[in-house]
C-alpha cells in the first residue's frame, strides 16, 4: 500500500461513535432503516438489538401526528388485495395515495382477517386457518405453528393477540366454542417458544365477534351469556398471569344487544350499535364509549355519536376521531361535531375495512432466530 493510502483518514460508518449513531437513527423512519442496516455489521448490530428497536417504536408510537403510523386496507377488485395508506395523510389531506402490498405467506389468501396490530407487528389469518405474525412495514413474517386444533364448521372460533411486556413475549390467544356442546377449549402461543399452551376456565360465555382488543396487557372479549344475547359483558385474559376476569360497561349499555371492542388512544373504548330496551323494537344506539382510566367503571365517557357501522382507529391532537367502515373512512371533530370523508386516491375496488399500525422494526421471530440470521 502506498503512502497516499497510509495517510487518508478513515471513511464508512465507522467514522461515528455507536452513541451518535443511535442518536441519528431514532430520527430515522422503519422503512429507511430497514434498507440501510446492512450498510455494515455495526449498523446493523446497533438497528437490530432490542434495545434500539424498543426505543425507536417508543417515540414514534408516541407522536401526536401520526407521522409514521400506516393503515393496511382490504379490498377485493375482483380477487382479495391489501393496501397501505399514511394515517398522517388521511388526518391533513382530502385524498391519499395507497400502495399495494402483499400478504404474508406463498399464495394469494381467498380470505384474510385481522386478528389484531401491537408494537408493528400484526397477527392475521388466512384463509381461516393459516395464523401469521407479519410486519408489514420490513415485509418480514412467519406462519404459526399448528395450534393443535382449529374447530370444525360447528364451531365459532375467537382470536386475539398481544404482548407480554413482562418477559417480552409476544402472545397470540385462540378459543373454540363447540356450537352443539357448547364446550369452550382456549390456547394461547408464545412467540418465544414457538409453542402453544391450553388455558383453563374461559367464562361460561359467548364472544360476539372473532377478535379481542389489546389493552393495559390484558386481552379483551365483548361477550354475552349462553342464556340471554341482551346480557352484554366484557371478558379479559391477563397475559402475564394468564388470568381472566371482567371489565364493568358503563350501566347505561350493559343491556346492549350489540357492542365491537377496540382501543382508542391507548384506551379501551366500545361502539354500541343496537340497544334493546322494552317495548322498542331494535332502537339504533350508536355511541361509543371511552375507558380514560383502565378497570374504574366510573371512568366511562360517551365521546361521540355516529353511524352503526363506523370503528374508529385513532384520535389526533386537535381532537378528530379517525372511523373507518366497510365503505369509506370518515373524521369526527369533537369540536363542531362535523364529519368529512378523506378519500383513498386511484381506488375502485370495494373496500372491506382498515386497521392501524405503527411502522416499527420488530421482528415475527424470536430472538435466537434474529441473531441467527444476523450472523447467517
């Protein structure tokens, strides 16, 4: 080597202190940082440690705007298709683009269902029996094992999925109702171990709908009795202690026929959807209802009044409820209690409905799989 060579400074990513680095990539979008991180193997040690990812997804989960939080969207034109959007553009502008992607797994799904969104990474099934932890945002996924037993066309199977902060685990419950028997059996699987687990004593109960909502680390079921459907309650499963138990309705609803679950600003929230009251027949009572302080009954808020069929997704800073439904998305202002409707550019097809994420770098794998093909 000559000695022009011996005498030029040091190039590359090494030039930076690790500390500065990080400094500079918490700035940085998922997206970006996931076409960058095999620039070298320090980037790519530094971007992949679980340090790292957990505070890069903890300050743009945390961002008011929404700048990095994305909704996948389901259509069909003719077949089955998903697409992205940017929630921060639906918020600010009257039409967004949308991109196609794709599904998790080899072939195109005949059917797809959201099992639930956390920390980035989504829990979908397809095709009613396929069960996937997919991150949309570095296309990375992986296919559940097989939990052993998926029911049959006599029985109604229920789904939610979560993350057990305790232990860093990410948890993916399944239950099946037997429709003749009613017989309930639940089994939940750990990320970790690759592995699912039976766990006794669900509540003597019928879900109403297929998924459950993640809040506080407890999953949550919007169920009634096996006698009377009017007797609406809400069952949760602790994932840390895998222990259920039951979160009070604000008294005005509990007699509700029909309520959805879901999380709004890190609160439990509920869509009443029909009301059953005596001597009226099916009266349409659309209010949804918020949680502000987790297990206190007495913290219930009616926040808004739309129509039946509208979930919302999230609330922004300036106090505008993003709802989506199985024909559009639309904006409540709290405010002057208008609605608007952002449009999705270059769109035909029939939209079946959304849900939100945040784009982040956590991994479908468990951490020996990621190290391994870190080193691979």
């Amino acid at each position: 080597m000559d000695g022009g060579q011996r005498g030029r400074p040091p190039t590359g990513p090494s030039l930076l202190p690790d500390e500065l680095l990080c400094e500079i990539f918490t700035r940085l979008s998922a997206k970006t940082l996931s076409k960058i991180r095999c620039v070298s193997k320090s980037w790519l040690s530094i971007i992949s440690s679980q340090e790292f990812v957990k505070s890069h997804f903890k300050k743009w989960d945390n961002d008011d705007e929404f700048t990095h939080h994305s909704i996948i969207a389901k259509y069909i034109n003719p077949h089955l298709q998903v697409k992205q959007c940017s929630v921060y553009s639906l918020l600010k502008n009257p039409a967004t683009p949308a991109a196609r992607i794709d599904y998790p797994g080899e072939n195109p799904p005949h059917s797809a269902s959201v099992v639930g969104s956390c920390n980035g990474l989504i829990c979908i099934l397809l095709d009613e029996q396929d069960l996937y932890l997919w991150n949309p945002c570095t296309r990375q996924s992986r296919k559940l094992s097989d939990p052993g037993f998926t029911g049959n066309s006599r029985s109604f199977n229920f789904y939610g999925f979560g993350y057990n902060e305790s232990n860093n685990d990410y948890n993916v419950v399944l239950g099946s109702i037997s429709s003749v028997e009613r017989k309930i059996e639940v089994v939940i699987y750990s990320l970790k171990t690759d592995s699912w687990s039976m766990i006794d004593n669900f509540p003597t109960c019928l879900p109403w709908l297929e998924t459950g909502a993640f809040v506080s680390g407890k999953l949550h079921w919007a169920v009634s009795s096996c006698v009377c459907d009017c007797d609406a309650r809400v069952v949760s499963l602790d994932l840390v202690r895998l222990e259920y138990g039951e979160v009070r309705l604000p008294g005005c609803v509990e007699d509700a026929s029909v309520l959805t679950l879901g999380v709004l600003g890190k609160c439990l929230c509920v869509s009443i959807l029909y009301c059953y009251q005596p001597n009226v027949i099916w009266k349409k009572n659309v209010g949804l209802w918020v949680m502000m302080e987790y297990g206190v009954v007495e913290s219930w808020i009616k926040v808004v009044s739309v129509r039946p069929y509208h979930a919302p997704l999230c609330i922004s800073a300036k106090g505008e409820i993003l709802l989506t439904s199985s024909s559009d998305f639309g904006l409540y202002n709290l405010g002057d209690e208008s609605m608007r409707y952002p449009r999705i550019e270059d769109v035909d097809d029939v939209y079946l409905e959304g849900h939100i994420y945040v784009e982040s770098l956590v991994s479908p794998f468990a951490d020996e799989e990621r190290l391994h093909d870190q080193q691979r």
